[in-house]
C-alpha cells in the first residue's frame, strides 16, 4: 500500500462544474482520457485541505434562512458541511479515488461540534477518506472532514456514500436508531427547493434539480437533498440544543419534490431520536439522534 496521498490544499468552488468533473469517468470513452482515467493505484488514505474560508453573514443567513434555523451570529451546525462538500467531490474525482463520483449515495451522516462557530471567523477544513468497508449491497466509503480556527478543532463530520456493486450477504450494516413517531411539526416542501439548495451549498447533482434530470438518473422525479432533510430536524430541535452536540443520522427512503414531511422527536437521557416520515404515510426518509458532548 502507498503512504497517505494529501494534497496541501484545495481552493476550487462546488457548482456545476465539479459536478460535470465528477461525473467524466462514468462516461464511456471519456473515462480512458488522461487525468480522468482511474489509475488503480492502491492508497492508504487520500486527503484534501481547504485554506481558511471567512464565513460571511449573507451566505449564512441564506442557509439559515432556507433549512429553518433562526438568524444568529452563530452559525447553523450543519453550516461547515458547505466547505466540506467539494472537498468530497474532489477527493471522488481524483484517478486515485477507485470508484465513479456519479452513483454513490449518501446513507450516513454524523456531525459534531464542539463549539459554537462565530459569522465571521475563517474556517479551515480538511477531508480525508480510506478504504472502502463491505456493505450488504456493495461497498461503502466514510469521507472524515475536520474544520479548525487558528488551529483548534471545532466541527468534525464523518460522511458515509455507499457504491453498489457486488452483493455481501455475511455482512449486517445496521443503526440502532429508534423510530419516533410523526407528532412533531409538518413541513411543506416546494418542486424548486432542490435548486433553491444548490444555490446556497453548491450541491447541483441532477437528481435535485428538476424532473427530467432526476428521470434520467432513474428517480420518477427530483429528490430533496438528504443534508437539507438532516438540517430541518436539527433546526426543529435547534433551541433545546446544547452548544456542544453531536448529531447522527441515517437516511432511508428519498424525499420526492413537491411533497410534505412529518418531523418527530423523544427525549432520551443524553440528547433526542427523532424521524422524519412522509407526512400521512409510514414511509421513513430520515433517523437520527442527537448526544450532548
């Protein structure tokens, strides 16, 4: 196995470009050009560090504002997931990352800060991730990120994207989340909420953009983006959270646009579980639980 592959930093943007990057080598052809071709070299660990990103009032409060948390002069939790997320592009479209970007899903998540974060401080993150792990239906990768100021440690996360492949059926990947009834709150969601998302987190895969988009990825339409999903219960819980928390979450069925959706949420000794289903319906689109750090 080769030493760790970290490149000492990363300064690009998301948006549809790295969306267009990501998706290359799923392309026929394409994906034998140079600096697209998957080289097959074997790696311990590859990693990507994101320079100090001042976080600006308007950006926040845009993201606030759209996931239903309260403007403060502290940001939302799920907030550093948005400098997170083209490091976790780029690292999948890297030749030394083995699997296609285009296809892998996002099944987990699992966020912890341990501070609040301040609009206004600069933020720098790195992004790491490692061998894939066998999953019941093909393999699974966890992307660790780590967001810093002045080099203390305030945020992690740990994002798992499943690639299905090769069935294993000697394996169980299973969460011990508690489903919680619906009681709580219902949240309309608009057809353009996906596009709304993508402008403020930069997230422009084509399965949340519209309906022929998502068609031609094999969705009968668009879908919410499952960190939208994890950002509305945190914000419904967001006031009987303390300032050092972590929050982890599994997501299950895809939340189709428009539609509207049931939140609910149970005490428990350390923090809260809650669900979110669609809104009438026993169909469960999101789990998770909330601990106090």
């Amino acid at each position: 196995m080769s030493t760790p592959k970290t490149e000492p930093s990363f300064t690009g943007r998301s948006g549809p470009g790295l969306l267009l990057r990501a998706a290359l080598p799923a392309i026929p052809g394409v994906n034998a050009l140079p600096g697209v071709k998957k080289t097959g070299v074997a790696y311990e660990e590859l990693g990507l560090t994101r320079e100090p990103v001042v976080l600006e009032r308007d950006a926040v409060d845009a993201y606030a504002e759209l996931c239903g948390f309260p403007i403060k002069d502290t940001v939302p939790l799920p907030y550093p997931h948005m400098l997170a997320f083209p490091l976790h592009m780029a690292l999948m479209s890297s030749p030394d990352f083995p699997s296609p970007a285009m296809g892998m899903v996002h099944i987990e998540n699992s966020i912890s800060g341990y501070r609040p974060i301040t609009v206004g401080e600069a933020v720098a993150v790195t992004a790491t991730v490692g061998q894939p792990e066998p999953h019941p239906v093909g393999k699974a990768y966890r992307f660790l990120t780590v967001a810093t100021v002045d080099g203390e440690v305030v945020w992690e996360s740990t994002s798992t994207y499943l690639v299905r492949g090769k069935r294993n059926p000697d394996v169980i990947w299973a969460s011990d989340f508690a489903e919680v009834d619906p009681s709580g709150p219902v949240f309309p969601l608009r057809a353009d909420l996906g596009r709304r998302y993508a402008k403020v987190a930069g997230d422009y895969n084509p399965i949340h953009l519209y309906p022929l988009t998502a068609k031609a990825l094999g969705f009968k339409r668009q879908i919410a983006h499952g960190m939208w999903t994890k950002a509305r219960c945190i914000a419904a819980l967001e006031n009987r959270l303390p300032g050092a928390v972590r929050v982890d979450v599994a997501f299950k069925k895809p939340v189709f646009l428009p539609s509207s959706v049931a939140f609910g949420s149970l005490k428990h000794l350390d923090g809260y579980d809650f669900s979110l289903h669609k809104r009438g319906s026993d169909t469960l689109h999101l789990v998770g639980r909330t601990t106090a750090l």
